[in-house]
C-alpha cells in the first residue's frame, strides 16, 4: 500500500451532513412540482414550499386583495386539487418537507396530510400521519413584528398554533408543527440580542399556551418541547452568528430546563434550521453576494455543538429579481462542497476552549437574559407585541444600521466602499439575470378554482365549513375540522373567511412613530430639511408624504424606514401599515391632500398595482400628484413604470434615504412648477 492509499484510509469518520434544501415556489403547482423534482435530481436532501401571498393570508386567487400576487414569491395552493399536483410523483411518506406557512398553516397541514392519505390508499389515515416528517413555520408573532402575513388576532393565532402543536404530537409525532423564527427579525433589523431575545420569548409564549390549553399530557408536554424547532437567519459576521447560535443553544437548554422542568437533554436540544441573511445581499455587484453567501453557511456550520439541521440559501441574485433554477443550483452546490469536499465534518466542535468565542457567547446570552427578561415584565410576546414594544425596537434598530451604512461606519463593498468596477458578465442583460414569474399563473389559478368549485360537492363543503365556525367558538381542537373541510374541498379563502368571520381581523402597530430615527443630524439632512421647510412654505404649508404598501407585500422594512426618515427630513408622513388596496391608498392621498405618494412593492406585483394606483388619482383629481415606487424592480420594468407617469424608481441599489428624500422635494418641486 502507497503512503498516499495509507493516509486515505487513516481519515477520520464524517458526520452526517446537514438537510440540504432549496426555497422554491413560484407561478402554479405544476411548475413548482417539476421544480421539485428536478432539485432532488440533483441532490437536494428536503423540500423546502414557498406560497404566493394570497395563500399565505387567506385568499383565493380570485379575491380584489389577490390581484397581481398569484404566483409571485411562491406557489398558489387554493384547495386540494393544487397540493395534490405540488406534490404530484413525489412519496410524501418518505420526504422531509418544510412548509414556509404561518396564518394558515393547520389549512396546508391538513391539505398535505389529505394528499399523502391519496397516495397510500392502503394504508389507514393514522398510518400515514405517523409517516409524514417535516416542518411548519406556523411562527405568527414574529409576522406581526416582521413579515406581515399575520390574519387573526394574537390570541386566536396563538390558539390555531396551540392546537396545531396539540394535534402533531399524537398523531404526527415526526412533524415539527412550529418553527420558531428569528430570520426575519434580522431582516427586519435585529441585532443578535433581539433576535435572541425575542425568538425565545415567542417560544415561551407558545408553550405556556399549550400548557394552559390542557390538551397535552404532563408526560407528553416533555415531546412538545423536543418537536420545537427554530428558523434562524445568519448575517456575514459569521463569527458574531457562531457565537449567537452557542447562545441560542445555551440559553434554549436553561429555559427548557429551569422553566418546564424537561429532564430529558435529547428533548432540550436546540434544532434549527437556517436560511442564511438576504437583507446584507446587494443589487450593486451582486456577485460579491456569492461570498457573502458562503461567509454566512458557515456561521451555522462550523461549530459542531451549534451546528444547523437544515440549510437553506439564498441566490446571489435575489436582490435583482426572481432566481432562476440554475441559480438556486449554484447555491446547493455551495452546500455540496462544505460538506463532502472539505474536512469540517470529520472533527468535533472547534470552538470547544476558545476564550474569544466564549467571552461573546456570554455576552449575548447575558444581553439577551435582560431584554427577554423586560419582554416578560411587559406581560410576555403577545403583550409586547399589541403595545408596539419589540416593532417599535426593531424599527429603530434598522434605522440604526442604515444610519451605520450611508454613514460609511458599516462599509458594504461595492455599495459604499470599492464601488467601480469592471463590466460583469453575469448582468449583462439584466432582463436575462433573472427568472419572470409566469403571466398566465393568475389566470391559470382563477381556472382551477372555477373548475375545483363547479365538480366538488357544495353540500359537503357547507357543512364542513360550518361545523369549523362552530368549533372556533368553543375551545374545540380545529384540527378535526379543518381536515375535514379539506377532504370536503373547501378553498383556501372560504377556511380563512370562516375563521375570520369568528376571531375577527387585526393590523399590527406600525413601530414608526416612537422610532429612533437620526439622532444627530449632518450636514446632508440639514441641507433637505431645510428644502423640505421651504419647499413647504412655498405651497402653503407642511410638505405631506403618503408612504403606502399596496397589495399582499408584507415586508414593511424599507416602507418604514422611509416613513422613519421622512419624518426625520421634515415632512409630514402617513403611513398606515401593511396589506392597502390601491383603492384605499388613493382614498388616503386625497383624504390627507398629500403632496407626493410613495409606494412600497416588493412582491413583483408593481406592473399591476402601480397602474392601479396612478389610475385612481387621475379619476379623483389628483393627477398631477408625483408617485415614485420603491422596490425589487427589474430595469425594463423601471424604464415602463416611469413611461406610464411614476415620477421616479428606487431599488435597493439606492440606500442613501437622505439622498431619496431630496429626490423626493425634486419630484414635488417639478410637479408644482417651482424652480
């Protein structure tokens, strides 16, 4: 035997890798499933569903809210007939799914437990539950807070999640039915305390209603806390994000046992799944988000004893538009190469004995301890969440790391630091860089929903959804109900509808107006508060901004951020939130006789909201008010939008929000022909 042969078999023994999942999702069901089954082709260990926003929320494709979001950022899923294709030649009992749905996921659960049922018709319908592994996101209070796709109210979405929970744990014990999730906290501006912090006391939240609900077992109470999962988001400071999730681990482990009284250090083990930080990923030389990319999986892979359970990433172009499938490849291949062509997974934790690593670690969990500790003082998340406290935090934390960045104090290569730069092939046609959703997917959807309701049993479906409103009003486990109003064939929207028309509807605070916004002001925002007051003077008063976020859309982070400045340039700002009809929005540019209306898109439904907008004014009499559109927006749909009237295009390559505000007094001088 060669020395070269020796040294090879002398390597040390691999762990397993990690799940290896691609976010994927996007215009129908069939689409999607031939995406699905493409990626496990080439590798991919789990799936990981996105769904369009209108299935996200509660509505079917043919409801006025749904307009231009069919198909978008996800996949639409509006009765059964659709999962079924989703996961058309795909053996549901012997994969490993996750399900990015909160509002309504008891519905999708219930739809994607009916369609394995379909494909095991052997076997009896508690048989297969006991098959089924995955994971629902099912996380609300962070939606509140964060990504918007909330429907009830707090304690009537806590009760879909406790019963949800409640359900799993004996009929569907290898499903983990919440996944706790701090990703979107980061993107929404959390620092690693908050995200800490407030992903923890969600999860104290949750199981202190299971608890109270009385429908888990004392006994069984130790394997609801082993199925809770969280979804964790990992930024570029990757050795900051290793040390975060020693802490989460830590911190996890002391609460599980201190609080529950769990013995058993299998059940109080931290599992988490990852998707690595899309808000650091930059439309400016997005091929340096390649590295970005990598910098952050291995914050969640490098320390055995915090490593991740499933890893899911970004494309380097996400900050341009949809990824295409190559795209989504290259990102798996990223996985691939950590974990079989290099030597990580042959050694145990590296960190064990670092005095820098732990000297962190203490100083988040010690930081965390004190903000769970003033969230619980408030009453706990749900109550820290109806008084605005922890969105009112993240807003002014993200105001603080834009101030951090136009400021040059946190450099971004290529944005404010080494910003030439030579031609790149891969942006060369920037229409080509990326994937356009299918402009048939909304007309196809509202086909299948026709065609669903005009073969299904109307009878059946009434009483279905009935017997649901009925258990609603009583402390009765929906889960029987909603399982049956899936077989039955009920929509997406009329299970939302029910539910609704029971527990009522609710509109998360906004978290701008307590915002910490600029608090010294330089020379740059002196110089537009300044136009701002003498502009307005010259109108004959205050300058009045509309910032509105018409559609489905609920990612608010840079709407408020540019409420947040606005504010602090000296106009008068409306914003009302999340989820507007362009209707609503152009009621409130007259009722407030604004003066410009900025709108927030970035679901990719700005071709049809937009034109809805400017419409309207038109008809109200408003037309010659500017509109300027902020968004993830494709350069020929920018170069169409302005063709059609808006005054100006912002996408994320535009950071500078003081530099947007004096375009703002720009567009409002030229509109009311001020020199």
């Amino acid at each position: 035997m060669t020395e070269q042969d020796s040294s090879s078999v002398d390597r040390p023994t691999k762990d397993r890798p990690w799940v290896m999942r691609t976010y994927a999702g996007h215009s129908t069901a069939a689409a999607s499933n031939a995406l699905y089954r493409t990626n496990l082709a080439k590798g991919q260990t789990g799936l990981s569903v996105a769904f369009d926003l209108p299935t996200q929320t509660g509505y079917d494709p043919d409801s006025p809210l749904s307009r231009g979001e069919v198909g978008k950022v996800g996949v639409p899923v509006p009765h059964l007939g659709e999962m079924r294709r989703l996961f058309d030649q795909i053996p549901l009992t012997e994969m490993n799914t996750s399900m990015t749905i909160n509002a309504t996921a008891m519905w999708l659960l219930a739809m994607y437990q009916v369609v394995a049922e379909e494909q095991n018709p052997d076997l009896a319908p508690e048989e297969v539950a006991a098959q089924l592994a995955g994971t629902t996101q099912n996380d609300i209070i962070k939606e509140y807070l964060s990504r918007g796709t909330y429907v009830f109210p707090p304690e009537h979405s806590l009760r879909l999640i406790s019963d949800m929970i409640s359900y799993t744990v004996h009929q569907i014990p290898k499903w983990n039915p919440i996944n706790i999730c701090s990703y979107h906290l980061q993107e929404a501006g959390a620092t690693p305390t908050q995200e800490l912090a407030y992903a923890l006391t969600t999860a104290i939240a949750v199981l202190d209603q299971v608890q109270a609900s009385g429908q888990v077992s004392e006994e069984d109470f130790e394997k609801v806390v082993g199925r809770i999962s969280f979804f964790v988001n990992a930024g570029v400071r990757f050795v900051e994000e290793t040390c975060k999730m020693r802490a989460f681990v830590q911190l996890w482990d002391e609460i599980t046992r201190e609080r529950y009284g769990v013995q058993d250090p299998k059940m109080r083990r931290f599992r988490y799944g990852v998707q690595v930080n899309s808000l650091g990923l930059t439309e400016a030389q997005p091929e340096n988000n390649v590295q970005r990319i990598v910098l952050e999986m291995l914050g969640v892979t490098l320390s055995k004893n915090a490593r991740a359970r499933a890893v899911q990433l970004p494309a380097w172009n996400e900050a341009l538009g949809l990824p295409r499938p190559w795209d989504q490849q290259w990102s798996l291949r990223l996985q691939q190469v950590l974990a079989f062509e290099s030597d990580l997974l042959e050694y145990d934790d590296i960190f064990e004995g670092s005095t820098v690593i732990e000297a962190k670690v203490q100083e988040l969990v010690e930081g965390a301890r004190a903000e769970i500790d003033r969230v619980q003082a408030l009453g706990g998340a749900i109550a820290a969440v109806e008084s605005g406290y922890m969105k009112q935090a993240l807003v002014s934390a993200h105001a603080a790391r834009r101030g951090r960045i136009e400021s040059g104090d946190e450099k971004i290569v290529g944005v404010n630091i080494y910003e030439t730069t030579e031609p790149s092939p891969l942006t060369a046609d920037l229409d080509g860089a990326i994937m356009t959703a299918d402009p048939q997917a909304e007309e196809s959807a509202l086909r299948s929903v026709q065609e669903w309701k005009a073969q299904r049993d109307e009878e059946a479906v009434t009483a279905a959804l009935a017997r649901l409103a009925a258990d609603a009003k009583t402390d009765t486990n929906l889960m029987a109900a909603t399982l049956e109003a899936a077989r039955a064939g009920a929509t997406t929207g009329e299970w939302a509808a029910t539910l609704r028309e029971v527990f009522g509807e609710f509109r998360a605070p906004t978290g701008v107006s307590g915002a910490v916004g600029v608090a010294e002001a330089g020379a740059e925002l002196t110089a537009v508060r300044e136009r701002v007051r003498a502009t307005g003077e010259e109108l004959g008063g205050r300058l009045r901004l509309l910032v509105g976020k018409p559609g489905l859309d609920g990612h608010s982070n840079g709407a408020e951020q540019v409420a947040v400045r606005a504010r602090d340039a000296g106009f008068e700002v409306i914003y009302q939130g999340i989820r507007l009809t362009p209707a609503q929005i152009v009621s409130a540019a007259v009722a407030e006789d604004v003066h410009c209306v900025g709108l927030s898109i970035l679901s990719g439904s700005h071709m049809e909201l937009v034109p809805d907008v400017l419409d309207g004014l038109r008809e109200a009499g408003m037309g010659d008010v500017p509109v300027i559109v902020g968004g993830i927006i494709p350069e020929s749909d920018g170069r169409r939008l302005r063709e059609l009237g808006v005054a100006a295009v912002y996408t994320p390559k535009d950071f500078g929000l003081t530099a947007i505000m004096d375009g703002i007094v720009d567009v409002i001088r030229e509109a009311n022909d001020l020199t």
